[in-house]
C-alpha cells in the first residue's frame, strides 16, 4: 500500500509532495500540481498527475467506509416537503427515509487499492490523435469564435458529443485531442487495459466520490435548491476533497467495472420528468443506485453517449 485514506488525509503539502513524486516514478505520470485542498469543511492534500494528456488525481485506499445508512438520515424541512409533493404525484409509499435507503447502497467497510483516478469522466470510443488533425482544429476555432470576454482563457477542455475531445491551454492551443468512436462495454474495456487503466468498481467510485465522507452527499446530507442539472454553482460544482470534479450533472452518469451498476446520475430521467427539488438531487447522492435505468443501461452495447472515469492501480 502507497499509503492509506487516513494517513494521506494527515499530511502537509511537502511530505504529501514527496510521496507524489514517487508515486509519478512508479505510474511513469508527470507530476503537475500538490497542494492543500478544502472541501466541505475538511482539508486534504492533492496530487494531480497527467498521463497521456489526461489529468489523474491521487485517490489512496486501504480500509474505507462507503455507503450510506438511511437510518441515521435526518432530512431538513425543505427535503421533507419536496418529497412529500413527489411522493403524492408518483405514488411513492415509502417515507422519505425508507426511500432514500432504498435507491442507495448500503454502509459497507472495504479495503481498497489506491489509484490515479481521471479528475474528469470521459465519454467513451476515444481514440487519441494528433492536437493538429484537421477535424478538431476546425471544431476548436469554430469554439474559439464564439462571443465571450476578451480576456477569457480558453477551457480547460471542450467536447462535442460523438465526436471529439480536446485539452486546451490558456492561449487556445491544443494540448491533446481524440476523436469519438461508437463505443461498447467490452471494447472500452479493453481500450482502457491497453492503456494500462481500467474502470472503478462501484466500491472505488463511491470512495473516490464521498473521500470517506459518511453523509448522503459528499458535502453534507442537504441539497441547494432547484436542481443539480440547472444550479451552475454548488457544491456539487466544486472539485471533491480529492480534487475530481464527480457527481455533478445526473446527465453525466458513469459506467463502472460491474456492468449493471452506474453511478453519479441517471441519465437525467428524474430532472427532465419534473420529479422535485428532492428527488433530483438524490441523483448525485455518493451511493446513489438505479437499478432499472442501470439494467437497460448493461444490455445496450450501443449506448453512444457512454461516459467513465479512467483509473490506473498502483497497488
């Protein structure tokens, strides 16, 4: 073990530094970034890597508490009359206690291995190529024509559906770019062990998500109001403890290495069918499981719009 949840927790920006730079040895990662990070009230050093263009945050293992017990869930007054509403137009019988347990997985203790894990989900089907090839320099000037302030820096990344992706610098240039294949479970999969990566179980999503947080969402057992898809700021928004932006839109839900469990959204079905305030949120809850929309999900190998999170073990 490089170095375990807790112990990683504890360190100071250098010795968090020293243990990066061996960890940027052992993986062949370039070392971009280490410093102190707060989220949700906690603090916790960061290490960002860049391996093949992509940025990959440290996420340290061994023994970890994930899930979620309902039972000690105390809903706020707001949570309670939203779904009070939802559950008389749905016809859900369950209090908001019983419901929340049961679209979540279960308080567990596992031990696990630590990983680079992606900062940003992907969508799959990508095929590296080179920053100059024609297709995407036409799509990054197209995007670079559009009205904004003059002083904005490019994004730190664009993507267009099926299509391409891009790291962009500051001035505009690429970094590293891909072009978008129709993708398949198993053809991703196997693209990933190529790359020497693969997908998180949904024990490592949710550790990699929560950081050993225990309440129903990374941040706290609340939820602003509106809805994880439309509110731009939150802390859903904001980089986790480990640094990953994860769990933010419930449209951008991602495949793990159990191919009937996806985490971090639903394809966006309880937002776009108008389900409350509530339920919407209960979306991007660490532990969050939707069993029916994961099944329809595990027997489309054509699902074009596939989205994962890259890891690479070092354990």
């Amino acid at each position: 073990m490089i170095m375990d949840a807790a112990k990683w927790f504890s360190l100071g920006t250098d010795t968090a530094a020293k243990v990066a730079r061996s960890i940027a040895v052992r993986a062949g990662a370039e070392l971009v970034e280490v410093q102190a990070h707060e989220y949700a009230g906690r603090r916790a050093p960061v290490a960002v890597f860049v391996v093949g263009g992509e940025r990959f945050a440290f996420v340290p293992g061994g023994p970890v508490n994930v899930g979620f017990d309902g039972a000690r869930f105390e809903p706020t007054a707001e949570q309670q009359a939203s779904f009070a509403d939802s559950a008389d137009e749905y016809g859900i019988d369950a209090d908001i206690r019983q419901f929340t347990d049961s679209v979540t997985a279960g308080p567990r203790s596992v031990e696990l291995p630590s990983l680079l894990v992606a900062v940003e989900a992907v969508e799959a089907g990508a095929v590296a190529v080179p920053p100059d090839h024609p297709d995407v320099a036409r799509r990054v000037d197209r995007l670079q024509q559009r009205p904004r302030p003059a002083a904005e820096p490019a994004p730190r990344q664009a993507e267009w559906s099926n299509a391409a992706r891009v790291i962009l610098r500051p001035d505009w240039t690429v970094e590293a770019a891909w072009l978008l294949e129709t993708p398949s479970y198993e053809g991703e999969v196997a693209r990933l062990a190529g790359l020497g990566q693969r997908l998180l179980t949904p024990d490592e999503w949710e550790h990699a998500c929560g950081a050993g947080a225990t309440t129903l969402f990374r941040w706290g057992d609340s939820n602003p109001g509106s809805d994880p898809w439309s509110a731009p700021t939150g802390p859903h928004r904001e980089p986790n403890l480990f640094g990953l932006h994860i769990g933010q839109d419930p449209y951008r839900e991602e495949r793990t290495a159990i191919r009937d469990v996806v985490c971090g959204g639903d394809g966006g079905s309880v937002v776009c069918g108008g389900a409350g305030s509530f339920l919407s949120w209960l979306t991007v809850a660490t532990a969050y499981r939707d069993s029916h929309y994961a099944a329809e999900v595990a027997n489309d190998d054509s699902f074009a719009t596939m989205r994962l999170r890259p890891a690479i073990q070092l354990d």
